[in-house]
C-alpha cells in the first residue's frame, strides 16, 4: 500500500457518484455495490437499451469518444470511477475524460489500474495504465488508484475446452500469481467510492488469498470438478501465434502472450489491501471455481 497526503478537504461523499465502464466486471460490481448501499449513482454505458443495471442507478448515455456525453456524464460529478477496456485508444480515452472532470470539478477520482502498471513494462497496457495514472496524479482531484493482479474471470475464456477436454493452454510458466475476484475488486472500489477522504492519495494492491501456480490452478480444478484438469504450459510466442490464427488483433494477442512478463517477483506478493477494504477475506480460487462449476462441467 502506497500512502500520499491528497490536495483537497472531502469527507464521507452523500454526491453523486459517476461509474465508467459500468457494464464491464468491475464497474458493474461496483455499482451493484453502491446501488444497494443507497448512494446516488450515476452510470456511464454505450448502449443503455443494453443495459440491465441496478434499481436506482441514473444512467447517462456516452462514449469515451464523445466530448458532449462525457460534459453530459460528469455534470454535478464530484467523485467518480475511471476504468475501461484496454485498447491502443486507451491513453486518449481516458484523458479525455480526465480533461472533462477537470472542468465539471471532480474532486476525487478513483482509477482502476493494475499490479504491474509501470513506464517501462514490455507489455502496453501496463504502459498505458502507467501513463494514465500519471496524469491522475497531477489533480487537481484527489486520488486513488486500485491495482487488482490477475483477474480469477480469465479463467472461464478456458471453459469450453476444460469442459471437453480437460486440459487448458497458458503462457503462464511454472510462476505463482495471487489472482483476484473481480466481484471482490468492485466492491472493494465501491468502498472507496463511497467514502473517498480516507483513501485520497493511496495505492491499494488487490490480490487473491494465495499465489498459485497454473498447476496448481489446474489441481484445484480437478479436486472442484471431480475430474483432471491438467495445464498445458505454452511458450508466450506459440501463444501469440495462437491468438493472432484465431484472429485477435495483433496489440491484444501480444499483451496477453506476454502478460507473465510484466510482473517482477514482488508484484507476484499475496497484499493485505483488499482483504482490509472487504472487512473480510478475499475469495479463494476453489471458492471462484466452485461459485462457476456449472460453466466447467
Ligand atoms: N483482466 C485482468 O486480469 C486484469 C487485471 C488487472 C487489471 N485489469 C484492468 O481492468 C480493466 C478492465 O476492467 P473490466 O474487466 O471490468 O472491463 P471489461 O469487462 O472488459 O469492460 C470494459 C468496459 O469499458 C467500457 N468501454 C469500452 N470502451 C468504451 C468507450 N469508448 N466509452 C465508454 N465505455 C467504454 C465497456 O463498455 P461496453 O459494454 O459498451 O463495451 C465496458 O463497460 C482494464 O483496464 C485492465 O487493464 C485487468
């Protein structure tokens, strides 16, 4: 946890609440979160005819491409969510974003980042949520970042060859990650949200209980299932190669061939962050899989 003296008074927020990418893992989980917490939320969504969402949430149409929604968006914002989906647009994206709650006022933004994020990553979209984390921290609004590890929901894209044939492909090496639940990390960003005085200028590392190998990952299966689950550790290039025949662009099929790399040993910790903001443990992988069974089988 990374501890910085934030630059404007806040207390306990009754305002208006903005959530970006609120159809996405993490900010639907924050705003179901929030929502029944009975705060006032707003939703950013692209397709709101898409949208099922939460009772009592307004929801704004808007795009981060589009000036006159996100002026829309943030009117009467002072606290907000900053997260989306990784694209080589991203970095612009969020910028804009940053210049319109610039204008509206906001006065405290919570950025959703990652463990790994840094300058000189050889993967982009750490180098992207580095270089959007910077301009953050340049305010004026307070800050808080929180860098989630791996998400455990990267999992179910091995479903259905799990489910028919047991086995799983990875890039992942013999290493040990601290996954994380991506229903954890929203409410722990709705936590903040809600309350974001006492987290201004903090960096929070949000992980799994445990770092597991993806052998490991592979035993848990086969004692939840019932049945072996073996991994198939591939080699990042083979991978890429992979992907890029199934036809993932080449930006996206490079960064998640190589995603190991962007994580030196210490990022690879177990953090007490998340489990302090739950108020309680973090979700196990068993208790992820178990939670999930039905997609595996
Ligand atoms: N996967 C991991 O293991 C991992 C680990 C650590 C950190 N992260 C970070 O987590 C973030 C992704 O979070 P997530 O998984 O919750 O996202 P997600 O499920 O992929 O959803 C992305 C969200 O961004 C919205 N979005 C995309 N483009 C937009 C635009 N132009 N304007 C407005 N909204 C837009 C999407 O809206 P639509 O529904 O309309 O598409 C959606 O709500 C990334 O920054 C990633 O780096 C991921």
């Amino acid at each position: 946890m990374h501890w910085r003296g934030g630059s404007q008074q806040e207390g306990p927020t009754s305002a208006m609440i903005l959530i970006t990418a609120a159809t996405g893992q993490i900010g639907g989980a924050a705003l179901q979160a929030i929502a029944a917490s009975g705060k006032s939320v707003r939703a950013l969504v692209r397709q709101p005819s898409r949208f099922t969402g939460a009772a009592g949430v307004e929801i704004v149409e808007g795009n981060f491409d589009d000036d006159l929604s996100l002026r829309r968006a943030l009117d009467g914002i002072e606290v907000m969510l900053l997260a989306g989906r990784d694209s080589p647009q991203s970095v612009c994206q969020h910028r804009r974003v940053l210049g319109h709650a610039r204008d509206a006022g906001v006065r405290h933004i919570v950025k959703l980042s990652a463990i790994g994020a840094t300058p000189r990553s050889p993967v982009a979209l750490m180098r992207e949520h580095a270089e959007v984390d910077k301009e953050v921290m340049q305010g004026p609004a307070n800050w808080t970042f929180l860098k989630p590890h791996l998400f455990m929901q990267n999992l179910l894209r091995a479903a259905d060859t799990i489910r028919s044939t047991g086995r799983f492909a990875a890039p992942m090496g013999q290493g040990g990650f601290p996954v994380v639940d991506t229903r954890d990390v929203g409410i722990a960003v709705a936590t903040v949200l809600g309350d974001p005085a006492v987290h201004a200028g903090k960096s929070y590392a949000l992980t799994g209980p445990a770092a597991t190998s993806y052998d490991e990952v592979a035993a848990t299966f086969t004692t939840v299932l019932g049945r072996p689950v073996t991994y198939e550790a591939v080699s990042p290039d083979e991978f890429e190669s992979r992907l890029l025949s199934a036809g993932i662009p080449d930006w996206r099929a490079f960064d998640l061939a190589h995603i190991a790399s962007a994580y030196g040993n210490a990022d690879n910790d177990v953090s007490p962050d998340l489990a302090v903001l739950l108020g309680r443990d973090s979700t196990s992988l068993e208790s992820f899989i178990k939670d999930h069974e039905e997609i595996f089988v």
